[in-house]
C-alpha cells in the first residue's frame, strides 16, 4: 500500500528543512512505500529553493509549486490531485501534529473502516502540549460554532491539519472542492459527508508553534464569508 503525504507551504525558509528531515527520518523507519508531496503556494522567501535541493537529493520528495499565492487550500488541493497513492495524508508545514500520529490514523482507517480520519484538538484524550494564545483559541471555537451552526454539527474541531483519507475518496472530494483559503477543511468534510464517506475524528497530540498564517482579523472574515459559498455551492455531480 502505498502513502502519500502533502505538506502545503507558504515563506517556510526558517524552518522547513527541519520539517522535512523529520518527516524522512520517520517516515524511512517505518514505512516502505511513500512519497512527500509538497507544495511550494508561491512563497516569496527562499523556501522554493530549499525545496529544489531537497527534492534533488531525495527521490522522495515531490515538489510542486503555484505561481503565484493561492491560499493554503489550493495548494493542499494541488497535492492531492497529483497524489498517486492509496491512502493520502495532509499537515502542516510546522508538524504541530507530530509526523509519529500518522501510523494511529492508518489504524484507526484500517480497523473501523473508515474513508477519512481527521485529527482533533477538541476531543478527549486529545493532548495540546502549547496551546495557542487565548484569542486565538476563541477564534476557533467560535469558527466551530459557526460550521455547526450553518453546516454540520459533526465535528468538534475541523481546522487541525492533519487528516488521512483513502487514495480514491481524497481525488473525488479535492477534485470537487473550490475553496482555496483556510475554510478548504470545512469544505472538503461537507463534500465527503454529502456523498456518505464514512469519517472519524480522534484525538491527537498537538503544538502550537508561532508565526502562523492565519490573520486574526482579515482570516476570520475570509474564511465566514467562505462558509456561506460551502453552503449554496453545489457539489453533487
């Protein structure tokens, strides 16, 4: 079986190489099968670079690149569509969910057969080891109210981004979606449920690292005026 995991990055210069050394280093140790997709979302650092070189030494490592900056969603969304695997999994490039969470989420799919395992903050037995600051903990929940609250009420945390989908599942939803900001994980999961796939969120262990590219302001209004799009959009095909 064979995995692939998309990492979106956007003026990831500082600490992108520690990421990807991690997530070789684990992933060499425990897994034959797998490639690295990541995706360059038009950074305007140095980031693209580094990448160069790392995909020139590890036969791994996919790099893809947007021109220009689409958002976090586009570029997950571009990963995904160019995956070739049978189970897809997607995070962030600050490994807030430890690279170590992704064998948990293959058995979770694999025993309860599932078609999505999503990672959740908001959940028992979750472990936030850094919370974010306090506002940025508000924001959250008061975005989930409003998923819940307009969309689904399935979920207690959509926004953790870590989520393993079956090969197949992940090209049917992605290759429907349309969002290209930070709502893309609402939108993604409202599709899925549309078509009945089967989903399970868990609990995870997670850190807040800084320097994140969700504004407190010009995001949040983004992302509410992306969750009415999610809700008169039509997805079925």
């Amino acid at each position: 079986m064979k995995l692939s995991i998309v990492i979106p990055v956007y003026n990831e210069q500082e600490r992108i190489t520690k990421t990807l050394s991690t997530v070789l280093n684990y992933m060499k140790r425990n897994f034959y099968n797998f490639n690295v997709i990541v995706v360059d979302d038009g950074s305007k650092d140095n980031t693209f670079k580094i990448l160069q070189e790392f995909s020139n030494i590890y036969k791994e490592i996919v790099l893809l690149s947007n021109k220009q900056n689409l958002g976090k969603g586009a570029a997950v969304r571009n990963g995904v569509l160019n995956a070739d695997a049978d189970y897809i999994y997607f995070t962030d490039a600050d490994l807030s969910t430890p690279i170590e969470e992704i064998k948990n989420f293959i058995n979770v799919m694999n025993e309860e057969n599932c078609d999505i395992v999503i990672g959740s903050r908001a959940v028992k037995k979750s472990k936030i080891l850094v919370h974010q600051p306090v506002y940025r903990e508000l924001m959250g929940k008061i975005f989930n109210k409003l998923v819940k609250l307009l969309l689904m009420k399935d979920f207690n945390d959509t926004q953790c981004g870590a989520k393993l989908f079956r090969g197949a599942v992940a090209k049917k939803v992605f290759s429907l979606s349309k969002i290209n900001g930070f709502a893309f994980d609402v939108e993604v999961l409202y599709i899925a449920k549309l078509y009945g796939y089967r989903i399970k969120e868990i609990p995870i262990v997670w850190r807040h690292f800084g320097k994140s590219k969700v504004h407190p302001l010009f995001s949040s209004i983004e992302m509410f005026r992306d969750l009415f799009k999610i809700k008169f959009n039509n997805y079925k095909t």
